[in-house]
C-alpha cells in the first residue's frame, strides 16, 4: 500500500523528480560557501530514497559526516534518513543534475511483497545501498528509462515508473551495491525519530519542548543532541524541512499560497521572507525556473 501522506503529496504514485543547473552567472540564485561554490541542497535527511544523477560538471557531498566527491555520469544514492548536502564546484560549471525521491512503500504492495523485507530493512537502517555509483552504464541506461517515462506523463506512465524502479534495484542488488550494516549507533537511531516526528508534525505549529516530550528527552538534552547531529536548531530545520516541502509542491504545480498553508505557514508574507532564507529569489522565481528547466 502507498503511504498516505506522500500520495497526497506528490499526486498517484509517492514519487517526485526535480532538476536544476547552475551556471557562472548563477551568483544571485544560489548561496555560496566560503569556498565560493553553490549550496544546492543544504543538510537535510528524509524517510524517502532519493537518487541524484550528475549531468554535468562536479560536486561535493557529505552523507553522515563521509565526504564524497562526484562529477558528470555519477549518481548519488541517499539512504532512508541518512544526513546528507552538496555542493557544485565553481571551477567546473555549468552543474546539472536530475533527481527523484521515492517512497520504497511505493515498492512493497504488501507485507508479503518480495521487497517487502528490503524496504523495511532500509528504513531501520540495517542495509544500505552504497552512496556513490560511478562508471556504470547499465545503471547509467536503466536511469535514462526512469526520467525518460516520468517526463513523457504518458497513459499509465507510473506502471513504467516503478518498473525501471525496480530494474534499477534490482540491478543495484546484483551486482553487489547493497550492504549489511549492523548495529545502528544511538545517533542514528536519534536522527530517525527525530525525521519521523518532523514528518508527521511539521505542518502543526511545533518547537523543540514538543519533540522532546513526544520522544522522552529532557529538552535541554534534547536541543543538545540535535545541534550534534544536525548542525543547526530545531526551529531551523524546520523551517528548511517546510521549505523543502514548498518547493516540491511548487514544482508540482502548486501555487504559492497553497504551498505555503500545505508545508505549516498560514502567513504567506513570511512564508515568502523564509523561502528566501532558503533560497535566492522568492517561491514565484523559483516557479519560473522550474517551468524554464522542463
């Protein structure tokens, strides 16, 4: 069964895509690090597996504190609720990438489902895929049909969808990309509560006392261990994970307003003054170049 809350997120199937580009003249769209290259995807983590395709140009990641470096013809794998950004490199522009994030629910049908073992087995973080591909055609071409039956949006395209989503897993699992883990650390354990309870609560107005209550900590402590491992205050990455969820929303064709009430602001002034914190540029120009990117 899908999960409800993603369907009615992302429309028939729990699945999103999102593409982008940067190029020289991109220093009014994008923040920059101290280094002078482009934060396109600040610390986050999720319940969904994402996948991240270079196209062009080279990047930096860190997932759960490990850096990564990629360039074009790579691929990023994000585990379920592992710690994850990126940055692009100013040396070698234009960067672009397409993505997608995926519910593994989408995968399961059922409890007996084949994949059924695997998806849990990834949510509680036993296995993992390994984060970067790199050099594979197969994976490479299995890719091109996932993105070419999402962007073509013909009749029954979500049956073609999860079919290259399971050729591509499928392909993964072969060939020796998917990895017992062992013991979960009580960090990771934390960050996992933590995203479920965001998840489930971010459109409700919640703090850091809520959190910690709901999860039995002292909230001292609580705020303590967040800053640990995420690097920022609770209000903070709230406020990122509502973004976030705008930003998906907008790209699916959402106005404005309706992003804002469905990711926690009745206030769409300063849901807009927060966008921007976010981003460069407010959710209107951030419509535009969607529509100029598909």
């Amino acid at each position: 069964m899908y999960d409800d809350n993603y369907r009615s997120r992302f429309g028939k199937v729990p699945i999103a895509s999102y593409a982008d580009i940067i190029t020289p003249d991109c220093h009014s769209l994008y923040l920059q690090n101290s280094d002078g290259d482009f934060v396109f995807t600040q610390l986050h983590n999720h319940k969904d597996f994402e996948i991240l395709f270079i196209k062009s140009g080279t990047a930096h990641f860190t997932v759960d504190s490990v850096p990564i470096e990629a360039q074009s013809g790579d691929a990023l794998l994000f585990n379920p609720y592992e710690l994850h950004y990126g940055v692009a490199s100013n040396k070698n522009l234009p960067f672009s990438f397409y993505c997608f994030t995926f519910d593994l629910s989408m995968l399961c049908g059922g409890l007996s489902h084949p994949a059924a073992d695997m998806c849990r087995s990834l949510w509680n973080g036993h296995t993992k895929f390994d984060n970067l591909i790199s050099g594979c055609n197969e994976f490479v071409r299995i890719f091109a049909k996932l993105e070419d039956a999402f962007e073509k949006n013909n009749t029954s395209w979500e049956y073609y969808v999860c079919a290259h989503i399971f050729e591509l897993f499928g392909f993964l699992t072969a060939s020796g990309f998917l990895h017992n883990v062992g013991s979960v650390s009580k960090d990771k354990i934390f960050v996992r509560n933590v995203q479920k309870y965001i998840d489930n609560n971010f459109t409700e107005n919640i703090t850091s006392a809520d959190a910690a209550s709901e999860l039995s900590y002292n909230n001292s402590y609580f705020c303590r261990l967040f800053r640990k491992n995420f690097g920022q205050t609770f209000g903070e990455y709230l406020n990122f994970h509502r973004v976030n969820h705008a930003k998906k929303l907008l790209s699916g064709g959402s106005s404005v307003s309706e992003a804002a009430l469905a990711s926690g602001y009745n206030n769409i002034s300063y849901f807009i003054k927060i966008f921007k914190k976010y981003n460069i540029g407010n959710p209107s120009d951030y419509i535009r170049r969607q529509n100029n990117l598909f």
